[in-house]
C-alpha cells in the first residue's frame, strides 16, 4: 500500500530537505449524514490530516458521496449494518493501534456531524494541533458548542454550516474527548472515556450539527435513530421523539455565530430538549 504521506503531502518524505510536518490522521464514522459527509470529509482535508472513513451501511446520498471522495482518503470501507453500532468504536480502536498509530503523531476522530476547532479562532486547528503536539500533553477535551436549526436558517445556503448559525454551549453533556496523540490511542467507548497519558488544560472547541433541518431531524428521530437506546445509552432520541414541541428553537433562545469567538454561556437549557436518564421513556 502506498504511504499515505508520500501520496497526498510529497513534502513529508524523508531527505527531502524540509521540516516534517505533524503527521495528523482523522477518523470518521458516518451513517445518512448525506447532506453533511461532504463539509465533514473536506473540514478535517483542510486541516491536513489523511483521513479513514468507515460507513455504516448508509441508506442515503452518503456512499455516493464517499465513492466521490475516496481518491483523496486514505481508506474508505462499508460496514454492514448487521455489524453492532456499539462494537464500531472499539473495532475502529484496535484497527487504528494495529495499522495506524506508529505511522502518525496525532488522531482527530469527531463524530460525523462535529468540527474540531482549537480553545480560540485565533489559529485553525491544525495549527493549535501544531503547537500541542510539542508539549507534554496527550489528549483534548472539547467544549460541546450545539447547532440547531432555526426557522431564521437561510435554506438558500450551500453547506450546512452556513445555514445552521445558531447555537449555544451544552456544558453537562458526556466529556467530548476527540483528538490524542496517536500512542495514546486505546479502546475507544464512544470517545467519551479518556486515553492514555495527560490531559491539555485548556478545553478545545466543538462545533455540533446534530439537528439540521425539520426533515432531517425527523429522520434522524424515527428512523436513522430509531431503536439506539441500549441501558443509559442514547437514551435521548427516545426522550426527543416523546416531546417533538420542544424540538422547534427560536432563533433569539440561541446565539448566532458571526465568525468571531465563541459565546460560552450556555444561553439555552439543551435538557429540555436531550432530557436525562431518568426521564426517559420506558419501553
């Protein structure tokens, strides 16, 4: 198999007379986020990383959509939905410490609807992952800044992340922990439990498109996510589809990004919406 450094950046070849880069890898788990895979493939291009993605047996526009995309990853595999969405992160952990982790210096792996930021916009992320790969450091905790649509969204923008503008920060969700050294790598519970090593101090940024129109997120409720709950898991998406009259969100409940900082208060109550484990509705 080709070295991904040599196909996609030449300048990372060894005697080639020129700083080596950080060698970044990215992680994509995608299941019908068709209208969103595009923006979240190309994100994580941008910033440099060689990227793996695996799709869970989608049912939309997302594997044509990959196959378009597929020169430019590293890997692009099909999992059949037959195989348990709670045994992907584990299988994908082992997959990245057997074939991956020795060959790169850091992992970024967002849930596919998510875009990593750094604890500012001062730089991008790949230039924050620049400086921490340096530093003592082994893994990023991220703020879990949440987007939702909003009868105000422009319907006539092109990508998803010009149209869904509006947001606030979910501070009591479960810890997002989505980017790590790559020796810190191990098994991997929905990235919520920590890696090996130290801990950044500062909180890196997320930006989280879980709900993006009225039509998708009636999909995402009654079929993409219909069934998930398994113990305290992913309750929610029973909670969410009991009470679909909370799920409409005034503009002026959230913030509007304008491309300057991030607001951290968390303007907008999002257990209202996720509810918890104890309200949840039993089957």
């Amino acid at each position: 198999m080709t070295n991904p450094d040599e196909r996609r950046w030449p300048w990372r070849r060894r005697g080639g007379g020129r700083a080596q880069r950080p060698r970044l890898l990215g992680v994509l788990l995608c299941y019908n986020d068709g209208d969103l895979v595009d923006e979240a493939v190309r994100y994580l291009l941008d910033q440099e990383h060689d990227l793996i993605v695996w799709d869970h047996g989608s049912t939309d526009e997302t594997p044509a959509r990959l196959q378009a995309l597929k020169p430019e990853l590293v890997e692009l595999a099909t999992v059949p939905r037959s195989v348990d969405f709670y045994q992907l992160y584990p299988a994908m952990s082992e997959h990245l410490r057997k074939d991956y982790v020795e060959r790169y210096d850091w992992v970024s792996w967002p849930d596919q609807d998510e875009f990593l930021e750094g604890p500012d916009r001062s730089r991008s992320y790949r230039q924050w992952l620049t400086e921490l790969i340096s530093s003592p450091y082994d893994w990023i905790q991220f703020n879990n800044y949440n987007y939702w649509w909003t009868p105000a969204d422009d319907v006539e923008a092109d990508r998803v992340a010009r149209r869904v503008r509006h947001y606030s920060l979910f501070p009591d969700c479960a810890p997002r922990i989505r980017s790590w050294r790559a020796s810190a790598t191990n098994v991997r519970e929905f990235n919520h439990n920590p890696p090996r090593g130290e801990r950044y101090p500062r909180l890196f940024n997320l930006r989280h498109y879980p709900m993006r129109s009225e039509a998708q997120m009636r999909r995402r409720l009654q079929v993409d996510r219909a069934g998930l709950r398994r113990g305290g898991s992913n309750y929610h998406y029973d909670n969410m589809s009991s009470w679909p009259e909370r799920l409409v969100i005034r503009p002026d409940q959230l913030h509007f990004d304008d491309g300057a900082e991030l607001d951290p208060s968390p303007i907008f109550d999002w257990r209202s919406v996720y509810g918890n484990e104890a309200t949840r509705p039993q089957s």
